[in-house]
C-alpha cells in the first residue's frame, strides 16, 4: 500500500485521497511480516472512521507474499477507542460524527457500520496469522482491534476494557464473537456489562492472551512469535487455521471430513 490511499473518511460515503501519516496509521512490509501501527500517541491511538477505512484498504492491498500481520500502537496505549471528538455535534474535520451518521437511511447507516467492520474482519483470513501486540490501554474499539487478531501478546501493564454499553453503545467492531469464543458467554456479559477492566494477568488466565512479557520485551515476544509461526509450511499453516476456524461450528463428525479433505490436497500435492 502506497503512502496515499483513497479512504471513505465521510458519512455520505465520499472517498478522498488522504495520507496515512493523516489518519494516524504506519504500515511497514519486511518480507513475510508486515506491521500495522496505530500512530496517534498524543491521542492515546484512538480511532476515526478514516482510521477504519485505511485498515480496510490494508487488508486489499496486502502483499501476497505476508504471512504474519503485527498490529501494534504507538506510546504507551495501544488504543484508547474511539476518539471522543466523534461524540460531539462537529465531529472529527472531513469525518462527520456519531450524530451525522444517525441521520443516513437505514441501508446507508448498516453500510456505514458494514464498512468500520471491513477494517477488522480481513485479519482473520486463513492465509496470515495476525499477532495484536498490546501495551497500556486497550479500550473499546481498541480492544476489539486487539480481539480481531489472532493472537495476542499483551505487556504486563495492558488494560483492556469493552467500554461501548457504559456509553450506552453496543461492541460492533467484530468483538462480540471472539470475546464470547475465548472467554466464554458468561464471562463476556460480565466484562461487557460492567465495562471493567481486565488487566494482563487476568487476561492470560480466562484465555484473552497467549503471552504477559514486561513492556521493555513486548516487540522482541511478537518478533519471536512471528519468527516460530514462518517456521511452519505456509500451505499447511493455512490449510490448519482454516480447519481450526470451522471446527465450532461443525459436528466432530463433519470436522473429521473436513480434516480428511484437507489432508488429502496437502498429500496431493506434496506427493501427487
């Protein structure tokens, strides 16, 4: 992806060409690893419609060659959410606000909010393992950003926290479904409906993170993830997480089949 990109930054759905140093967004290509970095930090990386749109624009233009996605902030929060100015009457410039969304048509609104998500469902394409590396706050649209990846590396000092319902809002960042797959639903309506905190500890124990390094180590774990995860046969790697997706939602005997005709392309192919 360029240094320019054409985003829908508007609620009318008009695109302009914006920079992603203006919306607050680095985006680096190292071969197989490929790091996005929310990069507002006087801002606490809190995110816009732009910042949306621009993750979106990521995730179709990504190089065919990536394999691992690090996302990643800036400072010392991942991102603290959504940018409060979204919340007022003005809005964030050429971005509109909360208020003028509310007034689209019902198909244009669901639009609206269908395009926010494209920014957060490409990381779960079965062909790239996408690694959060979370430090500080990781709040509402911050941490369904966190929930989006696959895994998740959190510095001892992350806080996460579903704030939406405390804003009398709903989670629609394509966190609802992770956070209920990873904690259970039980757990999911307490750390929703409480909009608590949940520090690191406590997310590596109720299975919100795979590993708690001290802040200092945080990028050196992801780097260490990343290396072990481009270590495994790409084919095999995707063949698996696709199989791992679909096993919820399949009987242990469908899951079976789709094992078999899994394994039976990869013979085919490595000894066809």
């Amino acid at each position: 992806m360029g240094e320019r990109a054409m985003v829908d930054v508007a609620p009318g759905g008009s695109a302009e060409e914006v920079s992603l140093a203006e919306i607050g967004l680095r985006y680096e290509v190292d071969g197989e690893i490929a790091t996005i970095t929310l990069d507002r930090p006087d801002k606490r990386n809190a995110q816009t419609f732009a910042t949306w749109s621009a993750l979106a624009q990521i995730g179709e233009n990504l190089p065919q060659q990536v394999r691992v996605v690090v996302v990643r902030g800036e400072g010392p929060s991942f991102s603290a959410g959504i940018d409060l100015r979204m919340f007022t009457p003005e809005g964030v410039p050429g971005q509109g606000s909360f208020s003028s969304t509310a007034t689209l048509g019902g198909a244009a609104f669901d639009e609206r909010i269908a395009q926010a998500q494209k920014g957060f469902l490409w990381l779960r394409r079965p062909d790239i393992v996408s690694v959060a590396a979370v430090q500080g706050h990781a709040v509402g649209a911050g941490f369904q950003l966190a929930l989006a990846c696959d895994l998740r590396v959190l510095a001892d000092d992350a806080k996460l926290c579903m704030k939406e319902p405390a804003l009398g809002l709903v989670p629609d960042l394509t966190g609802t479904k992770p956070l209920v797959d990873l904690v259970g639903l039980s757990r999911a309506v307490e750390i929703c409906l409480t909009a608590r905190v949940v520090g690191a500890q406590e997310a590596a124990r109720i299975g919100l993170a795979e590993l708690v390094v001290a802040p200092g180590e945080l990028m050196q774990a992801v780097r260490d993830l990343a290396d072990a995860l481009l270590a495994t046969n790409r084919d095999a790697a995707t063949a698996t997480k696709r199989l791992l997706q679909g096993a919820q939602g399949r009987t242990l005997e469908e899951q079976c089949a789709a094992e078999r005709q899994e394994q039976m392309a990869r013979i085919r192919s490595l000894f066809g």
